[in-house]
C-alpha cells in the first residue's frame, strides 16, 4: 500500500499545530506501518481533529520498502519506541487524543500513564508488567518469534499461516489473503521478548503507570475472537487501570479478530474509538 499523500512527521506536527485542531496520534502494532492506519486518519480528519500517524523509529514508507529492508526494524524495544511517540507528542501545542493497536495500545496506555494524551483508546493491547493471564493462543500467535531466542535481535516476517492465525482468523480465506499482502511486514523480536518477560523483570520497559491521576479517560476495545490478544488479557489489562481516578471503560467487539483495525469491519471500531475521543475531547466549533 502505498500512501501518495505522505507527510513527514514533522510536516504532521507543523499541520497539525497550525490547524489549530486537537491532534489525534495514532500508534500502529507490531507487522504493520503507518500506513494502515489512513483511513482512520480520515476518518477523524473529517471529524475535526488533526490526525498524525508517526511511525516507529526507521519505519519504511511502503510496505515494498518494508519487505525490501526488513533490516529496519530490528532492535526496536519498547522503551525507545515510547519515548519516541513521547517526543512526537511533546512537540504538539495542544495534548492530543492518541490510539493504539496491540503494541500500539501498550505503548499508548504508556504514554497516558506519564500525562501525556488527553483521553486514550488501546484496541487489543499488548499486555503490561501486571497483566497475568498468557492463554495458549497467545503463545502460539508470538512461537514464530518466541521460538528462537536469536530472534530478539532480528526483524522477523510472519508467513501467511501465520498471520492467518494471529491476525486474520475471524475474517475469510480471501480477505485474509488480501490483508497479508497489504498490510503485514517484518516486525522486531525484541518487544516479545519483553513482553514474555515482564512479570519477571522489575526494570522492564513494558510498565505502565496506571495510578498516574493525570492519565485521563480511557477506553480498551477487544476483540473477542483475538487470538493474539484474546479477552483475558484486554480484561486483565481494564482490571489494572478501573483503580485510576478517571473514566476507564472497555468494549468487546463481537466476532473480531486482531485485524480489527484493517479489516472490513475496521469502520464499526473507528466509529466507536471516535465516539469515546469525542465524549472528552469535543470539536471545537468555529465562531
């Protein structure tokens, strides 16, 4: 997919300033790019608010560019990754609204424990140091990672079984198809290494602080047929944020996977993530 409308980060976050809308940032997973976060950016464009959707540190442009380098993406960890959306943000006049998919969700609910975004949605978000549960379907969407140690320091791709398992298991054969050569990518190791071992490790970069009173509303959607991130983890992960001070609310999507976001149903989240944003961060209405 290739995005004939390309914008810098830093041209975003100089049109976005300039707009003077509140910004929306969107914060994508692991396998995928910016990219597939364009029509939500539309969505919310036609909204009212200013979307930006940086990538993580290196990302390439295209998904070609990406399969061509996949390179690119090794030794990406979670703390690097969440200082950078940190200093993204930290350069917007105005605190923005900021959603995040799988790690794109942990790295968001990161970025709202430190006061950073002015309401918060995480759909199917990667779990946090205090986040138990580790059902099987889990583990087997994160073995072609988990599987080889060596992996941690490498960029690895997922095959279309794969990906058919961790991602698109709720849609058909054909739209699965179509998402795997649209949107998937190599991705880093090293985050699920992190991941498998937070609860282990006191000083792990996967924290977030959930009691922060500054962290603002915010909502977790899950898929209820999520394989990678199935409803135990998105509920543990409700169950550890409820004890913060502001609005904390989840929603379970019936019969969706970890696509949620790309595939054809991907409008019925984006309304419902836009709904919440709404309720805490109204457009303003020009005089």
């Amino acid at each position: 997919m290739i995005n004939a409308s390309y914008r810098t980060t830093a041209e975003q976050i100089d049109q976005a300033n300039a707009s003077g809308r509140t910004p929306v940032v969107f914060i994508h997973g692991l396998w995928l790019l910016p990219t597939s976060w364009d029509r939500w950016a539309a969505v919310f464009e036609q909204a009212g608010y200013a979307a930006l959707t940086p990538g993580w540190p290196d990302d390439p442009r295209t998904v070609e560019e990406a399969k061509a380098h996949p390179e690119v993406f090794a030794h990406k960890t979670i703390g690097q990754v969440a200082d950078h959306y940190a200093d993204v943000i930290g350069k917007l006049k105005k605190k923005p609204a900021v959603i995040g998919h799988s790690f794109g969700g942990l790295v968001t609910q990161i970025i709202a424990g430190r006061g950073f975004s002015a309401v918060s949605v995480a759909i199917d978000p990667a779990p946090f140091r205090g986040v138990l549960p580790l059902p099987f379907s889990s583990l087997k969407a994160a073995s072609p990672v988990l599987g080889n140690p060596a992996n941690r320091n490498r960029a690895i791709p997922l095959t279309y079984e794969q990906f058919r398992y961790a991602f698109a298991n709720a849609v058909s054969e054909e739209e699965a198809k179509e998402l795997y050569e649209t949107f998937a990518v190599p991705a880093p190791g090293a985050p699920l290494f992190q991941a498998a071992a937070e609860n282990l490790n006191p000083w792990t970069e996967a924290k977030v602080d959930t009691k922060n009173p500054n962290r603002g509303p915010l909502l977790i959607i899950s898929g209820d047929k999520d394989h990678t991130v199935p409803p135990a983890i998105a509920n543990a992960s409700y169950k550890n944020q409820k004890g913060n001070e502001g609005v904390t609310e989840i929603v379970a999507m019936p019969n969706r996977g970890h696509a949620l976001v790309i595939d054809n149903g991907w409008r019925e989240v984006a309304d419902t993530a836009l709904a919440f944003v709404k309720r805490f961060v109204p457009v303003a209405v020009p005089a």
